[in-house]
C-alpha cells in the first residue's frame, strides 16, 4: 500500500533538502505533483502513483517529514515552487492531502501561473476553521501530548483522524491503519526534535498566507475538493466551503471513508481524479 522509498531522488534547494518520487513518462500532459498530509509522508501516495501514466508524477516530501530537512520557517507553496523550478517545470496539477491540500490552495494563490489545477482532499485552505467538540478535543489531546513530549500520546491522538468521528480502528482496513501509524511513526522518531528549552518542535506546516478565505474567489483554475463522508464534520464543511468560493468548484464525497479517502478507497479515488483531470483539459 505504501509507496516504495528505493527510488526516492534528492535535491538540495536553497536552504532545505528534498526527497520526492518522479514517475516521468516523457509525455506532454500536464505533471500531477502529489502533496501529503501533516505528519505522514510522500508513501501516502502509494496506491496514486502509477495510476497516470500518461502524466509525469511527482510526490515530495515536505520539508519537516519523511526524507526531506527536518522544519524550519517557511511556506510550504514555496517550497513546491522551488521543486518545479529545479526540474523544470512550468505549470502543474497539485492535489494534496489535509496540509498538502492547503499547500494546493496556497500555491494557487501567491504564485497562479504555476498551478493548472487544485485538488484538495479533506482541507479548506491554510486557515482552518474548527469548531466541532470532537475535533477540538482530538488537536488538544494533541497539543498536550506534543507539550509533554509524549510520543505515544501525541501518535494515538493523530490516529484518531484516521477513523474519524464515527468510526472506530475495527472500522478500517488493518492495512491502512498500520500504513499511516508507520509514516506518523517515522515522522516522530525521524522528525520531531527538541528546541535548547526542552520543548518538541513538531513538523512543519503550512504558514505565511494570509486571508486565504477571502481570496479565493481569485482562484481562476479548477477546484476539486474530496471529502471522505467519514472525516470530521469540519473537514467536510470546509471542502464545501471552498468549493462555494471559488469560481470552478466540485465537491465529490467519497463513501466509507475518512481523513485518507485515497487509501481507504483508491479505485473511487482515481477515477474521481482521472474524470477531473479529463474533463479540465489538463
């Protein structure tokens, strides 16, 4: 289910590292750069990557996670800009998961003539809203795990998204569990350092844009928000939200599934992303 890490490729931008996975066929269609989740990493991807190959596919490791540098200060659109400029190309496709999602969004909004296209999966923009009891609870179970420096705490709370709200670790596929509980393993053992004053600094996230909400009726390029019907009802209401505020929205819900619609139902997943794909042209 994960994606292989034996043909990661390395680049070294700027003031950070990157790994990613390129799949490039060579063709002229327009590259698909997948972008993960806050916590996991590129593997995520693994049942996307080889599903278009009439299109070059990237999956980079945000900086902060997996293979890349450890975190640091930085807007993680730029960073995907950086990566385009080092390979070389002009306009991409960037559908992203939670984080990777709200990186889509941004990149879409500081830098337009780079991105054909947003896919965003659970997420609304960098600025989140939440509001329901369950959520708020999860990240503050979260936020004290993190402040202790409790790694066990800090993963069971992450894994709860994985479920979601209505759902319980029974009600997901064993495989896909063990799947993002060793990425998010990963990222705390590889990942999270401490600061000179004893406290964790978590992975990076999407930071430096602003009235992100607001914008995004500047957003001329097709949006496709998927949502699993499962996830939290923030994440769902978000997505629809976005989807409104754009001028070229769909919102596709994907059934039985959560935070990870992509690995909970992959067929369903790339087909919805391949009829995008399709019907835009790109």
């Amino acid at each position: 289910m994960l994606a292989r890490t034996d043909d990661l490729q390395h680049l070294t931008l700027v003031d950070q590292h990157v790994a990613f996975v390129d799949r490039d066929p060579r063709t002229g269609a327009t590259p698909l750069v997948f972008l993960h989740g806050g916590a996991v990493d590129h593997r995520i991807w693994g049942p996307q990557l080889d599903a278009f190959p009439e299109r070059r596919v990237l999956a980079p490791d945000a900086r902060g996670h997996g293979w890349s540098s450890n975190a640091t200060e930085a807007r993680l659109c730029d960073d995907v800009v950086a990566l385009l400029d080092a390979l070389g190309i002009e306009r991409a496709v960037l559908a992203g998961i939670s984080m990777g999602g709200a990186t889509a969004v941004d990149a879409a909004l500081e830098h337009p003539d780079r991105v054909a296209g947003v896919v965003t999966v659970g997420v609304g923009t960098s600025e989140p809203v939440f509001e329901d009891a369950w959520a708020l609870d999860v990240f503050a179970q979260w936020e004290r795990a993190a402040a202790a420096g409790d790694a066990e705490a800090w993963l069971g709370a992450f894994m709860a998204f994985v479920a979601g709200p209505r759902r319980t670790r029974a009600d997901v596929d064993p495989a896909v569990w063990d799947a993002v509980e060793a990425m998010a393993s990963h990222t705390l053992a590889e990942q999270v350092v401490v600061d000179e004053h004893g406290v964790p600094v978590p992975p990076a996230r999407p930071t430096g844009v602003t009235d992100t909400w607001s914008r995004l009726s500047g957003i001329s390029v097709p949006v496709l928000a998927i949502a699993g019907a499962e996830d939290a009802d923030d994440h769902r209401r978000m997505a629809e939200r976005l989807v409104a505020s754009v001028p070229h929205g769909e919102l596709v819900m994907i059934e039985d599934a959560a935070h990870y619609p992509n690995l909970e139902r992959p067929e369903r997943f790339n087909r919805v992303l391949g009829d995008f794909l399709a019907a835009g042209g790109l």
